[in-house]
C-alpha cells in the first residue's frame, strides 16, 4: 500500500519526501497511510498533491518559540497591563546601543542549544562584569558607534552622505 501512496502522491518531488516517508516509524507510517486513505474517500486526496511539503527535520542552532510562549513567558511586556515594566527584556536590556538592544531582543527570543555558544556568551559576561575597566573602554567606544549593519548598507547601495562617511571610517580606524 505504502509503495502506490510514493508513486501516486510522491513521484514528482526530489526523492526526499520519499526518503522521510520510507523512513518513518511503523505506527506513524500506518497513521499516514490511514489519513490518506481517509482523504482519498472523501475525493480530498487533491490536499496531499497540492500541500504535501515533507522534508526531514532539521535541528536549527536556536530554540523557535511561539508568539504565545514570548507572551506567556513576559519577554517584552508584562500581562499585568502589558507595559514593558517587569518583563524579562526590562530586567535585561542594559545595553549602550540600538545595535545591541536589538541582539539582546533576537536572544531572548530565540536563545541558543548550542552549548559552546552559551558558554561563550556566559565567559564575556563574566569578563566585563570582572573588569570593569575593560568594560568601559568598550561601552564608550560603543557609544560613538554607528550601527555598523546600516552603515555598510547605506555605504554598499551609494546612499552615504560624505559627513557620515568620515564620521564612520574616523570610528572604524580608532578601533
């Protein structure tokens, strides 16, 4: 049964779907073959022809949550009356630029399974909070800093006023 589902539904596609297919536990497998056993008797086995995207899963390098979890967890607001104060990004966001507000948004909402990476990220926390000295240095160079991304785009597409420009290289060769 299974090999004419593959060769009704699945023999155009790229060999993957098979593949996934083909490889699925037994118990899933019976579970698919019944859907679409189901489907074709109410003439909706169309949907498996149209929509039937089957890729392996891949694992990503960050954890995706679900816009519930971000509210339910009170990542950027509270659910007490939705403001800001309280959330996990008020405790957090210390940050001395845009740019690194922004990153710290992007961490908090998809925090990292890499083990290395955290601890990587947990080493420098531990330096600057160690070092304050070093910390400073950094922050105030921060401080005077373009928002490199936008920089090298507005440079990359000629859209840089000359004032900027300078401003920018000034910055880049101090550092």
């Amino acid at each position: 049964r299974l090999a004419s589902i593959l060769e009704k539904y699945f023999s155009k596609s790229d060999g993957s779907a098979r593949l996934v297919i083909s490889s699925l536990p037994d118990q899933v497998m019976d579970c698919f073959i019944c859907i679409v056993d189901f489907l074709s008797e109410l003439s909706m086995d169309s949907v498996i022809e149209e929509r039937c995207r089957i890729s392996s899963f891949v694992e990503t390098s960050q954890v995706r949550m679900s816009p519930g979890s971000v509210k339910q967890l009170e990542i950027f607001q509270n659910s007490s009356d939705g403001s800001s104060f309280g959330s996990l990004m008020w405790h957090l966001d210390n940050t001395q630029t845009e740019k690194g507000s922004k990153l710290l948004r992007h961490w908090l909402v998809h925090p990292s399974r890499n083990v290395g990476i955290i601890n990587r990220r947990l080493d420098a926390v531990t330096m600057l909070i160690n070092e304050p000295a070093i910390k400073n240095i950094i922050g105030g160079m921060l401080c005077s800093a373009p928002e490199l991304d936008s920089f090298l785009c507005r440079i990359q597409n000629k859209r840089i006023s000359p004032r900027d420009f300078f401003k920018g290289c000034k910055w880049l060769f101090t550092v």
